[in-house]
C-alpha cells in the first residue's frame, strides 16, 4: 500500500506518495525562492530514507524559478550518486521554457511531457 501525504506551505501544495522503494512528489502552485526550502526538505528526506527513484509531477505547477530550479537539478545529482534518478512529468508553461532556454532539460535522465 502507498503512503501519501500533503502539505502546504505559502502557495505550494506538496503530495508524496512512496510505493516500493520509489516516490511521487505532485507539487501545485509556485516553486520559487518562499516555498523551495520545504521542497528541499522533501526531496532531502526522501533521498536520506534511501528513496532514490522520484517522478516529479509538475502538471500542475503554475510558476518556477531558479530557487525551485536549482532544487531539481541538486537533487537531480543526489539521486544519481545514490544509484537513482530524479524525473519530470507535466512538465509545461514556465518550467518548459526555463528547461528549455537554459540547456538543463539535460541534467535529467528523463524529462517527460506527459502525466504519470
């Protein structure tokens, strides 16, 4: 059975879900430099506890910036020094461009367009 929980902090819900050795992360609303820090804990948490294999779900993510951005790609790294990977789905708007502009759709093994 999958453990799932939500949290909301300023104007970014955060939902995990694990299932075997592996994470969901659903994030909605802004990832920006008020709301990175507790992203950071989650995806810190989930690496420390040995979960190294996570799909970000970002459908429904309204706005990033280089705060949440720089979240992704260290976590990115993390996962991968632990044997893992870190991985994008509904990725659209805003993320899309930043990815796209700056060259860092690279720094994933996976970046996926569509849902999980």
């Amino acid at each position: 059975m999958a453990a799932v929980y939500v949290r909301e902090v300023a104007d970014l819900s955060v939902e995990v879900e694990r299932a075997d050795g592996s994470a969901t992360v659903r994030l909605a609303g802004d990832l920006d430099k008020l709301t990175a820090p507790h992203f950071k804990r989650v995806l810190s948490g989930l690496v420390a506890e040995g979960c190294v294999k996570i799909v970000v779900d970002t459908a429904r993510l309204d706005f990033c910036d280089s705060s949440g951005l720089w979240v992704l790609v260290e976590h990115q790294r993390r996962a991968q020094e632990g044997g893992g990977w870190l991985r994008l789905t509904g990725v659209q708007g805003v993320l899309r461009r930043v990815l796209d502009v700056t060259g860092l759709k690279a720094a994933f093994d996976s970046v996926l367009l569509g849902q999980v």
